[in-house]
C-alpha cells in the first residue's frame, strides 16, 4: 500500500518517525518497494500479491516470533502467528458502508477480513472518532479497543509559496482552475462535482477550467455516465491529468483558485488538508468524518445537491473576503497536526502493548 495515495501517505510519514524508535523492526514487503522508508528495518520479502489467498499462507510462514506484529491495513493474518499482540490501523469501513459498489467477491473478502481484524487485534488504530463509531456500528468491536490517531500534513513538503508555471505548462493548462484531488471511485462523488462545473458554465464562467488529480483508472466509467451525454461541451475545459509526481501536486494547489471534495464517505480526507496547507480554499462534503477533520476552515456543500455546491463555487470565486478568511482558517488549521505527534501516539500503543 505505500504507493497508494491515502494509507501510502501515511505510512510514509509516520515510518520515518518509527524507525528512529529503539525498536528491532522486520517489514515484510515486495522487493520492488525496498526503499529509504525502510532503512534501518530487517526486510522480509514477500512476492504475493495484497488481498490473495496466497498472502495468508506467506503470512503464517514468513512472520517471525515478535512482540507485536501491526498491520497498518486490514489486510491481517488469519492463521496463526508467532506474535504476543497484535496491532492494526483500519482507516475507515467504505468497504462494510458501501457493499453494492464492490463486487461480491470484493465485498465478501474485505468484509471478514475487516472483522477478523477487529476481533484478532489487541488494539486498533483509526483516523478519527467518525471512523471509531463505524468500527463499533459494523464489527461490535467495543469502543475501548479503538485508539483515534489523526493524520497530519507535511508542512515542510505543503506550504504557501509562490506555484510554478511550469505545471500548467506540461498539462496545457491556459486558464484560472478548480481543482479536485482523488480517484474516481463513486463515493468520491466526481458526477455531482462535474455537474456543479456544467452549471457554472451556463451561468456564465467560462473562463475557469477544472483539473482532476488522482487515479483515473475509473475514467471509463465516468466517460460512460456523464461526457457521452451532457458535458461534452465541456471537454476542452476538464482536464484529467491522472497521479502526478509528489512536487507537481504541490504545484497544482498553489496555482488552484479553489479545491473542492464532495465525497460521501471518508475516513479521515486528506486532501483538504494539503489544499490548506497549499494556501488553497476549500469547499468540502459535510459527510462522513469531514467535518471533524477541516472544523471550520472550509465551507461545507451538501454532497447530494449540485447546485448548492455551484452556489459555493461561485460564492467563494466572487467574495475575496471570503477567499482570504478560508485561507487563513486553513493554515491555522493544518498548524495544530503533526506527524511527529501522531507517531509518538502510535509508540505509545506499540509500548503500552507491549509491557502488558
């Protein structure tokens, strides 16, 4: 999962402040993502691919006689190990929330594994208390076994300073822009965002376009659902520029006019916060863990409703005022999170675990 966008994230920041522990770490990962994030970790191989049958057999083979063994995914051995306690980060239950989006194979497979996650683990780490609540509502699991960590945001990678052309140069972009940053899963809510967009340009803005970062390997659905029909119109003004290297998404906040992320279901979210960091404005759902994570230093839409989230978009481009006070509530916000805080939170559970 490290290079995913959300759990590859964190599991970057908070291993450069684990490994310095005085901690003897084996990692199990593939070959191919042997990497300085792991330096100073005795590597175990492991070829099987994530979510495989397979997987559990390398699990019960390869994992050594540990103290702790921590999944931070849910993907957990479900055999046997030599292990006193164990420890995992779920960071939300989209797959138990959602289950028509996935297959039935998927939905199956990812839902017991979550639940023997829950019921296997010593302890359990999440993001936040929105995804604790979803814990106990979908696996039982009782409150007390749940520790709420937040996420934070790199603020030497994330900062307000001065954007490069260069970014809109390589992706041909010619206009101000309106940024969305994630895939293009159907929670992620693109449709109602692509609507709002289309309802803009008949109310007159035309001379805005709209990026899209992120996975796109759901584009043909979306091509299916909504360009084919109604927004071919707009097709020279969208522009889906896929993953982007860590630099030109740093590029793409500072020179956006506004990030907007009508997501319907989140585990913790973020984007925003980057966005923030960024000097960007924001416009975010109300759904899910949202509005815990951002507070007051964004304006919240009602994800099931286009226009109300034209009405923001246009409410935050024409109020400079506006525009400002967001800004600043974004980077006082993104002050107060810290990866070092939250990877003191996690040794302390590693601790607390075990000397029990």
């Amino acid at each position: 999962m490290l290079v995913q966008s959300g759990i590859g994230t964190y599991l970057k920041n908070i291993l450069e402040h684990l490994k310095q522990a005085p901690i003897h770490w084996y990692v199990l990962i593939h070959p191919h993502q042997k990497n300085s994030y792991f330096d100073g970790m005795e590597v175990i191989p492991i070829f099987t691919p994530i979510y495989s049958p397979v997987e559990q057999i390398d699990f019960a083979r390869k994992i050594p006689s540990c103290d702790l063994f921590w999944s931070p995914h849910f993907n957990v051995p479900i055999f046997p190990v030599s292990s006193k306690k164990r420890l995992t980060t779920i960071h939300d239950l989209f797959h138990l929330a959602y289950p028509k989006l996935l297959s039935r194979l998927e939905r199956f497979y990812a839902g017991f594994l979550i639940k023997q996650a829950a019921y296997r683990s010593d302890q359990i780490i999440t993001d936040s208390h929105f995804s604790k609540s979803e814990l106990c509502k979908y696996t039982n699991v009782i409150a007390n076994k749940i520790e709420v960590i937040p996420l934070a945001v790199d603020l030497d990678r994330f900062s307000p300073k001065k954007g490069s052309h260069q970014i809109l140069e390589k992706f041909n972009i010619k206009k101000k822009f309106l940024l969305y940053v994630g895939n293009l899963k159907v929670h992620k809510n693109i449709q109602a965002l692509l609507l709002a967009f289309d309802l803009l340009d008949k109310r007159g803005f035309s001379e805005i376009d709209f990026v899209c970062v992120g996975n796109s390997k759901d584009m043909k659905r979306l091509d299916d659902s909504c360009f084919k029909q109604s927004l071919q119109h707009l097709k020279h003004r969208l522009h889906f520029v896929g993953n982007v290297s860590d630099e030109e998404l740093v590029d793409f906040y500072r020179a956006a006019v506004l990030m907007i992320f009508p997501s319907l279901y989140e585990g913790f979210g973020l984007p925003p916060l980057e966005a923030m960091a960024c000097g960007c404005p924001t416009i975010c759902s109300y759904a899910a863990s949202l509005p815990e994570v951002c507070k007051t230093a964004t304006l919240y839409c009602n994800p099931y409703n286009y226009r109300h989230i034209a009405e923001l978009i246009e409410k935050v481009m024409i109020d400079v005022d506006l525009r400002q006070q967001l800004i600043n509530r974004g980077l006082q916000l993104v002050k107060t999170l810290s990866w070092e805080i939250s990877a003191q939170k996690h040794l302390e559970k590693i601790d607390q675990l075990i000397e029990i």
